[in-house]
C-alpha cells in the first residue's frame, strides 16, 4: 500500500466517525470458557448532583448482533438512546440498573458508590455471570473498599471476575448497551428532580457542572439532591471533589 493510499483511507475513517462496537471481544472471552458474560458501564460520576447509575447488559453465545445503532450513549442523541431500550431488553439475556445516591456518595466516596451501584444493578439480575467487562482501567467493583459496604447493602454474593478495557464503551457492544441503559434511566432521574427543584435546570444539564446549574448553585445554594462532600460553586463547603 502507498503512503498516499493509506493517507486515503485514514481520511475517510475519520470523516465516517468511530466504529459501531460490535461483539468480537465478547465472543473470544467466551471461547476463553466465559460463556455468560455482562457489560457495565456507569453514568454521573461527574455530576455535582443525583445519583451515580451503573447498567449492566448479559449476553452469551445466544445473543446474536446487538440492535443497530447501539453505540456508546455519548454519541447518541436522547432520541436515539430511548429507542433503543425495549430493542436492548429484547436482546440481552438480562439486563438493570442500578444507584447509589447523593448522601450515599458522600458518606462512602464517589468509587465505593460506584461498587454499591454496580453490585445493586447486579443483584437485579436472575442469573450468575462468569465474567463481568468493565469500560476503563481501574476496577472499581471488587476494589477492597467494597468490604465497607456491607453496612449498605446487606451481605453481598462474591463478585464475579472482572475484566477491565479502555474504551470498552467504544468497541463492545455489551458494554455500549449498558451505557445506554444507564444513562437513560439517570437522564430521566434528573428530569423528575428538576420539576421539584426546577432553578437547577437539571433538564438540560442532568446535574453536571453547567454554566447555568452553577450560577443557580450561587443564588440558591445546594438541593438535598447535590454532592454535599464535593466542592459546590458558591458554597462553603471545602472538601475537594472526589
């Protein structure tokens, strides 16, 4: 191939976008003897207010090619993503969501109450995973802090083996599902929060740190539904931002 050549088709991927994920992770982990494998990913980690949400999509052998479309939800439109839900349910072997709440945050910190909702968002589910696969680079959900969290949720099943991926949320298609799933369920959250606290603008914003959820924070202060622990605009409150 010429340099020009490739300097072609470099130019025309870039310009069709990222890549649609697709199963071809999945299917050689399954080969490696993980026949049931569950996708996670979380929305709101960010936010300075509401919940951390994590969805969680099992498939196995049986689940054929994901329902077009799914992709990271970050790249789709709010349309888009909620079409998606019922065709994802239909799909999946099983599939949930799980949160941990604002004063759940604050009282274990943003990566524990991300375990506690990833091991809620399992918990949904009517079957045991042989592996869990995890978009980023850290394992959030069988960390040792997950010891301490047995005073929030009862005793807790052993956790499956996890497999952590960069960009999972790009190139796999259990993992964008779940991202979508999740961030469905937390965008609507956000919007039945703002009808009770509407200066927030939540319904745009969903929580995260807008020019005019910030301004709010400065005339108003904090809603029961904010990050209390985390460094707020406007409020005295000097705890950094986990």
């Amino acid at each position: 191939m010429t340099a020009t050549t490739a300097a072609r088709r470099t130019r025309r991927a870039a310009r069709s976008g990222p890549a649609s994920p697709s199963l071809r992770v999945e299917r050689a982990l399954q080969r490696e003897g993980h026949a049931v494998l569950v996708g996670m990913d979380e929305v709101g980690r960010g936010a300075l207010a509401g919940p951390v949400t994590v969805g969680v999509c099992a498939i196995d052998p049986t689940c054929r090619s994901a329902p077009q479309g799914v992709r990271d939800s970050k790249l789709l439109t709010a349309g888009a993503r909620e079409r998606l839900v019922a065709p994802i349910r239909r799909w999946s072997l099983a599939s949930a969501v799980g949160h941990a709440s604002p004063a759940e945050i604050d009282e274990v910190g943003i990566m524990a109450a991300l375990r506690l909702a990833g091991e809620r968002a399992l918990a949904q589910l009517d079957l045991v995973p042989d592996l869990v696969l995890l978009d980023g680079n850290h394992d959030w959900l069988t960390d040792p802090v997950r010891d301490g969290l047995l005073g929030l949720v009862g005793d807790l099943p052993p956790c499956p083996p996890v497999r952590t991926m960069i960009k999972a949320d790009m190139r796999c298609s259990s993992v964008a599902a779940a991202s979508v799933l999740a961030k469905v369920t937390r965008d609507a959250l956000m919007v039945e929060m703002a009808g009770e606290h509407p200066v927030y603008g939540w319904e745009h914003n969903k929580g995260y740190a807008a020019p005019e959820h910030q301004e709010a924070l400065r005339t108003h202060g904090p809603s029961p539904y904010h990050r209390r622990s985390w460094r707020l605009t406007g409020t005295c409150t000097e705890g950094a931002v986990q």
